[in-house]
C-alpha cells in the first residue's frame, strides 16, 4: 500500500465538507436540528461523522492529518456521506493510499486504435493529452487551427503552456465562463498529481500556472477535481476569423488519455469555417 497523503486527503475532505450544503443532505434535519447557527459553510464535522458512521474523533483527526489511513470501507462510507462523483472518490481513494500510484511520467505510448480515432475525425480539429496535459498525438486539423505541433518541443506541446502562450490571441472564453477553463487545468493536473506523486514536472507545471493564472490558482486551493467534459471557446484564426467553438473531452477507457475535440453548432458560420479548413487538410 501507498503512503497516505495525509495533509492532502485531509485538505480534500476538509474542502468537500464545506462546500456541501446542508439543504442538499436531508437526512442532516434529523440529527442537526439547526440550533446553533453555522459559523463556517457546509456541513459541520460532527454531521460528517454521522452520515458516515464513524466517530467524531476519528474524522476530526482525519481533516487535521493525524488519522491512521482509512479502511476501503470507511472510505466507500466517507464517499457517500459527502457526495462525492466518481472522479472525486477515485480521487479521495488515491489519496488515502489504496491505489499504488506511479512514479514521474514517461510519454504515454499511444494505442494504434487511438490514433486511427484520430485520424478519422477528419475536419474535426483533436489532439491527445496525458495526465500531464502534455499534447502527445493530433490530427492534421488541429495543427491547421492551432498551431503547427510539430514544430514544437516536447515541453511545449502542454496545454497550459499553450494557453499561457495564446491566451487573450488565438483563445478566449465567453465572458459568463472566463476561468473555466483555468479550473479544469488545476482538476484535471490535481488528479495527475495524485497518479504521479514523484513527477517534479508536472509540479512544476503547477507553480509555473499559479503564478500565471489566479484562476489556476483559486481552483488549486479549491481542491476540485471534477472533470469539465465541455468548454465553450473564441478562437481567432488568421484566416478563418473568429470562430465559436465548444471543446469536447472524453475519455479514452483504460488510460489516462484524453480525447480533445473542437466543434461547433452545426449550421453556424463556424462550423462552415471548419469545415473548409478539413477540406484544405485533405485537398
């Protein structure tokens, strides 16, 4: 078994705590009559220790890193209590050490079906990402709608990088959803994290991003590891304009992959742009 990440798992539970209210847990009525009013927001400890039915003590200890590891039980409990998503418990499971997880990431070998996926999106700009959101495969419309990849180091295929590079040029989000997209980095470099504890790189990622990005830097303390499968962007192409698009994530079942693709609303001027960038990247 893995060490236990213990200020972690106890900054991730305490995190969760308070950002689950207690009008969302009905069942918090019928043993927190609401006498005292809350002075801190959430559900209080001793609520959690109750949903999960564990003792007061031991959670407490748990949130100020001073616990044993907890059980798979006590986690499958703790999961509950707190409405956790599936990638937050499998994220709390890291966490408390259940999961061996990896050393400092090698490039990820891609799988021949994956980039045949690739291959067939045609006028469909993807590209791959790792757990390090490091660029590893893309098709012929990507590079055409966001730069040559090829050209790149290694390093610089990173998705955060790019957007540190672009952001404010070639991509932007609507103004409802400024910060989406930093905040989908810290979940989903917060979940590569936990797989890959010894990767000094993608630390250094992390601090590189912070220092950048408020936003990166907000959602990181947030602890929030849930996946945003769709980003709506404003791209601004040299020669096709501005572009509305909506950026896709799946993914890939049994890696750490993700798939990353570009579309837009069919009928719009921006699907009609795309589709004569994949008819240029195939004449």
């Amino acid at each position: 078994m893995s060490p236990v990440s213990k200020g972690e798992l106890a900054d991730f539970l305490r995190r969760r705590r308070e950002a689950l209210h207690p009008d969302r847990v009905p069942a918090v009525a019928a043993y927190s009559p609401g006498r005292r009013s809350r002075r801190t927001p959430g559900l209080r400890r001793e609520e959690v220790a109750a949903l999960a039915n564990v003792s007061f003590s031991y959670y407490e200890r748990l949130e100020r890193a001073r616990a044993p590891h907890p059980s798979p039980e006590v986690l499958a409990k703790l999961g509950t209590a707190l409405q956790l998503t599936a990638a937050e418990f499998e994220h709390l499971v890291r966490l408390a050490g259940q999961v061996p997880p990896t050393g400092e990431q090698g490039r990820t070998p891609i799988p021949a079906d994956a980039q045949q996926l690739l291959d067939r999106l045609g006028s469909i700009p993807a590209y791959l990402v790792d757990g390090r959101l490091d660029i590893v495969a893309w098709n012929p419309a990507a590079a055409a709608l966001i730069t040559d990849f090829g050209l790149l180091s290694a390093d610089e295929r990173n998705v955060v990088r790019l957007a540190i590079r672009y952001g404010g040029t070639l991509c932007g989000a609507p103004p409802s959803e400024e910060g989406a997209l930093a905040r989908q980095f810290a979940a989903q470099l917060r979940s590569g994290g936990v797989r890959h504890p010894a990767d000094r790189g993608l630390g250094e990622l992390v601090d590189e991003f912070a220092a950048h990005s408020p936003e990166f830097a907000a959602g990181w303390r947030e602890h929030d590891v849930r996946p945003v499968p769709t980003l709506h962007k404003y791209l601004r192409h040299p020669e096709l304009g501005e572009l509305e698009v909506t950026c896709q994530t799946l993914l890939l079942p049994g890696t750490e992959l993700q798939l990353a693709m570009y579309i837009a609303e069919p009928g719009s001027p921006s699907a009609t742009a795309l589709a004569r960038l994949g008819t240029r990247n195939t004449s």
